[in-house]
C-alpha cells in the first residue's frame, strides 16, 4: 500500500513540472501586456493594452515577421510533399541506394546547425547564387524534409500491404489507391512532420543567419534587437503564434474525439 | 460439376522468385479447372504455394509461367482492378477511416453505379451479412467476426464472378469459426458465386468444400471431393496432412483377384486392392477408425496384423491405442467409446488388429 504522502508527492511534483514548463509562455504572454516606460521591458510597470493596437507599428519587424510567415509556409508545403514521397519509398520498397538514402535522413537530423549553415553558404557563394528568400526556403526546405521523412515512414511501416491491395482488388487504379487509401492512412504522420516543418522553420536562426543575405527574419531581428531592447510587439506576435497553435491543437483533438464517437 | 465453360481454369502455372539471388520456384506447374457456383479450398502447410496460386487468380502476382483463365477469357496480364474477381483478405484490410457503409460500398463507386443501386445493394448485402444497422461504425469498434463479415459483404456486393477467400478464419477463436464455417455455407448458398478459399486447416477444408485440392511444395497432389481425399489419400502425403493416418510398407506376396496379400511379419496377412507383383515392396494406408481391435484372432477375409498395445489415450469420446507390431511398426486405432464396448484390451497386452481390404489403399 502506498501511503497518502506518496500520492501527494506525486501530485506536487507533476504541478512543478507543469508550471516549470508553462512558466517562460506565461512570461512571454505577460510581458506583452506591461506598460513599460524604460527601454527594456524586463521588470512590471502595469497593465495596458496598447501593444496589441500599435502591433505593427514598427516596420522592421512586421516586414520581418511577414517575411517569415511566407518562408514558413513554403519551406513546410515543399518539405511536406518531398518527405512524404522519400518516406514512402524508404518505408515501402527495397531499391539500389537505400542505405545511403536512410544515412542521408539521419544525417540531416543530426548535423549540427552550424556545419549546416556554414555549409550551406559556401555552396550557395561558390554557385554564385544570391543569398534571399530562395536561399532561405532552400535552406529550411532541407533540413525539414527528414523530419517529415521520419514520421510519414513510421506510419508507412506500420501500414497493412494488404489495405492497398483491397483497394486495388475492389477497383480502384493506383491513383485512386493512393488518394482514398494510402494517403488517408498515412495522414498523421503527413500532419506531424508539416506542424514540425511549420515549427523549426518559423524560428529557425542559425542556418538562417548564414544564408539570408539582407533578408530579415522575424528571429534574426529579434536577436538583432536585444541589445537595444526587444518591444513588446515581440511578446504580442509570439502570444498570437502560440494562440493560433493551441486553437490548431484543440482542433484536432475535439475532430478526434468525434470521428471515436460516432 | 464443371459445365460448359468453368469460373476459373489455370494451365501450367509457375511463379519463380529471386530470393538472395536464387531462384525459387513456389509454384511449380499447377493446372485446375473450378467450375461455375463450385465452394473450391486449396489446401496444404504453409509455404505449399498455395497463397501464391491465389494472389496469382486475384492477379496481385503475375505467373512466371502458364495461363490463367477467367470464364474462358485469358486473364493473366490483366491487372487485379480490371478483374471480375474478389477477395477476402486474412487480415480482413478493412479500411480504417471508413465506416461500414463506406467500406462495402467502395468497390460499386469505383464502378460509379448509380446511388440509388449503391444504397439498395449495400443494404441487401449487409443484411445477409447480418449488419443491417451497423452502417455507421468503424471497423475498429467491431469484433472480429464483425469485421470478417464486413470484409466478406464488401467483396460479395460487386456479385464478383468468384470469391477468393485467404484463410478468412485463421484470426477467429475456436468457437467462432465454427460458426463462421456454417455462415459461409450458407451465404454461398445464398448468393450462388464461386468460392476458392486457401486454408492450412484441414478440418475447414472437409467441412465446407465441394472439392479441394491438396497442395504441397509448390504442386497438386490430389483434386478430389472431401470424403475421396479422406478416404482416398492418394499419396504418403495426404495421408499423412489430412487427420491420422496408419503408413505400412510390405512386401507383396501374391494377387488374389483383384487383391493383393500382403506380409509384414509372421502372423500379419493384409489384403489390400491394387496392382503389383509378387515381391514388390508397397505403401498402404488404413484410418484409425477403421481398425477393429480384439484379443481373440478374427475371422477371414479381413486384413490382419498382430502386435503389443504400448499406449491407451482416453479422448472423452474415443480411446487411442498405440500398437506396435513385431517389426517395429506403430499402428494407431481409435476405439469408440459405446456402451458395448467389447475390448478389454491393457497395456502391454497381445492383441490383433483387423479391417477390411477395402478400407486400406496402396500409395503412389
């Protein structure tokens, strides 16, 4: 028998880990409300709301933060197409250059940022490609793609041969196969990979820093902007980010619990 | 059985496989005709070639060699979505974002009928399936003999022109099985389609077919009806794969009509019907309840064999008896257990065994 003081342990503990976690989310939302009047917004001065109405009120940052939305989203469609396809095929056939194709993934993973980054720069200078948005998409696109290709291949391994074949059994072309079968049944694991896509490309600052050109991101101009100051927009965009995930998030689980329910 | 133009017909059939660079060949040669409206069970162990014969008819594999026909037309390069052909798969491969409905009614909007002919034939199906109001669920919310009868209805409901069925039972417990052997019965009977049906279960296999083949290391051993396999076995094989079988080897004495003596040891006289010389060495087969066993020697005109009772097994409603005759040779019998049960035979007791010549068959 474990005693009450066991439970009440356990209890306080997991409400620790909980607030350890929430607690620099809590910050960031918090400090997008403080009244500050020195220029770093650090200690609380009071509440107001004025930050939310002059959000954009500071050009470098709104053209930065557009700028990231747009390389966000592209890198994550390019990188969610290009790793579903790779993790089917890895996940699915035997062919000539798998076992470089699987070290490859893994090597995407685990290559440290910097190398990749500094990597990256010097191939774009010696292909004489200007540093930009494109370079940027190349760039996010790249190190995306494995994450996508690890969790789609989790679903695609899992998955029973035998599924395709009834489709194709009961009439279906292989088309047809793919789009009312195959891709349904490997739709977790698309949806995970894009929301990682989504996730490391939108503060994404080392490689960004080495291939960006005179391009802002909205990470690069917040570490440009430390020294000075960050203003409270900063807090503003990252709570409406934040909000804009966990409605993402509850989306999913109340479409979850209804298809159970049925 | 076979009338004019049979469902299925294969010719020659080989499939050859490059395994770590060698080649395999899992089925070596198969040829069979399945007639129209025909319950038809391949079966055999595991790796007889038996699955690969199937997926070869459903056209999921494509044979190295040989012809596969379909009503009379050459359907071997015919990909399995242009074939008038189902199947039933072991896992059932269900598909798990549909529901029910969705699910049987895949295959007929493939086709694009018509809604109205959709609705009206999935609920037809399903209600012979037993599902009728279960339209709406998951497959995951369901039994597995739920499942099995979804799979079963979402084949049957394009009226294929035959039923390929995968060891649809393998994954059902005991119980159930049996149940579902009864049900597939009667829903052949009722929709009237061709059945094939591949099963490693021998009793599955006489129960349910018309006519089974017994397959074995990629070949056909024996094409027959239940009771000829089982009566019948016509090699060391089947006798062996299909319930116990008792293996003798003797050699021949001489032939009385169209009966052969046989002589195993000293006392042993078997009379088994076949055709071979004096001298020749043959392999017969007895079942075990075909053996009548008795502590006094039995009249003539019965073949006879004599020997010591090593075991007795009580199997509720019959016993086991383990003989072992003088040349080392171990005979098994069954014995029911009636209520004039007459032997009294006991462990280590000399006893003789005797059956009728035309209840044992010499074996190719």
């Amino acid at each position: 028998m474990r005693g009450k003081l066991g439970d009440r342990a356990l209890y306080v503990y997991t409400w620790l880990i909980i607030l350890w976690l929430a607690s620099p989310i809590a910050v960031m939302i918090l400090f997008g409300f403080n009244d500050k009047q020195s220029k770093s917004n650090t200690s609380w001065q009071g509440f107001t709301f004025k930050w939310y109405q002059q959000l954009f009120a500071i050009d470098g940052l709104t053209d930065a933060l557009v700028n990231s939305l747009i390389i966000a989203v592209v890198s994550t469609v390019l990188a969610t197409v290009l790793g579903t396809l790779l993790g089917l095929a890895v996940g699915r056939y035997r062919f000539r250059g798998k076992g470089v194709t699987d070290f490859l993934i893994f090597a995407a993973i685990s290559t440290p940022e910097l190398v990749m980054g500094a990597s990256l720069l010097s191939l774009f200078v010696s292909a004489n490609a200007p540093r930009g948005h494109i370079t940027i998409i190349i760039a996010h696109t790249l190190f995306s793609l494995a994450f996508v290709v690890v969790t789609v291949r989790a679903r695609v391994v899992g998955l029973d041969p035998s599924l395709e074949e009834a489709a194709r059994d009961l009439g279906a072309g292989t088309f047809t196969t793919f789009r009312l079968v195959t891709l349904p049944s490997i739709m977790p694991g698309v949806a995970a990979g894009a929301m990682l896509a989504f996730a490391l490309s939108i503060d994404d600052y080392v490689v960004t820093s080495f291939v960006n050109g005179s391009e802002q991101t909205f990470p690069l101009w917040i570490v440009g902007a430390v020294k000075v100051g960050i203003p409270p927009q900063v807090n503003v965009m990252g709570t409406l980010i934040f909000g804009i995930g966990v409605l993402l998030a509850i989306a999913n689980a109340v479409s979850a619990r209804r298809k159970t329910t049925h | 059985m076979p009338e004019d133009v049979p469902a299925i017909e294969l010719d020659g059939v080989v499939k050859e496989y490059l395994a770590h660079g060698e080649t395999v060949q899992a089925v070596k040669g198969v040829s069979l005709t399945i007639g129209e409206g025909e319950f038809f069970s391949l079966l055999g162990p595991s790796g007889c070639g038996k699955t690969t014969t199937m997926r070869m008819i459903a056209g999921f594999e494509e044979p190295t060699k040989g012809l596969v026909k379909l009503l009379g037309q050459d359907v071997t390069n015919v990909p399995p979505n242009k074939r008038d052909i189902n199947m039933v798969f072991q896992s059932y491969a269900l598909f798990p974002h549909m529901n029910v409905w969705e699910n049987v009614a895949f295959g007929l909007r493939r086709k694009k009928v018509a809604d109205a002919e959709i609705k009206q034939r999935v609920g037809d199906i399903l209600e012979i399936v037993d599902l009728t109001g279960r339209e709406k669920r998951r497959p995951r919310e369901m039994s597995g003999g739920q499942q099995q009868r979804v799979a079963l209805a979402r084949a049957l409901v394009n009226r294929p022109r035959a039923l390929l069925l995968d060891e649809p039972l393998g994954a059902l417990d005991l119980k159930l099985r049996q149940q579902m052997q009864t049900e597939l019965k009667r829903i052949q009977r009722e929709v009237g389609i061709t059945f094939v049906y591949v099963t490693h279960d021998q009793s599955e296999a006489l129960t349910m077919s018309d006519r089974i083949a017994v397959m074995n290391d990629g070949l056909v051993e024996q094409l027959a009806d239940p009771r000829e396999i089982y009566e019948r076995p016509a090699s060391k094989f089947v006798a062996g794969f299909i319930g116990t079988s008792n293996l003798l080897s003797g050699t021949v004495d001489a032939a009385e009509g169209d009966l052969l003596v046989v002589r195993l040891g000293e006392h042993d006289r078997i009379l088994v019907p076949g055709k071979a010389a004096a001298g020749d060495t043959v392999d017969l087969t007895v079942r075990p309840e075909k053996i009548t066993i008795s502590t006094e020697q039995p009249e003539s005109g019965l073949s006879v064999v004599r020997g010591d009772v090593a075991e007795i097994t009580y199997l509720g409603t019959y016993n086991s008896y383990a003989v072992a005759l003088a040349d080392g040779t171990e005979i098994t019998v069954f014995q029911q257990n009636a209520i004039d049960s007459s032997t009294t035979a006991e462990r280590g007791d000399t006893v003789w065994l005797s059956w009728r010549p035309q209840h044992s068959y010499t074996l190719s």
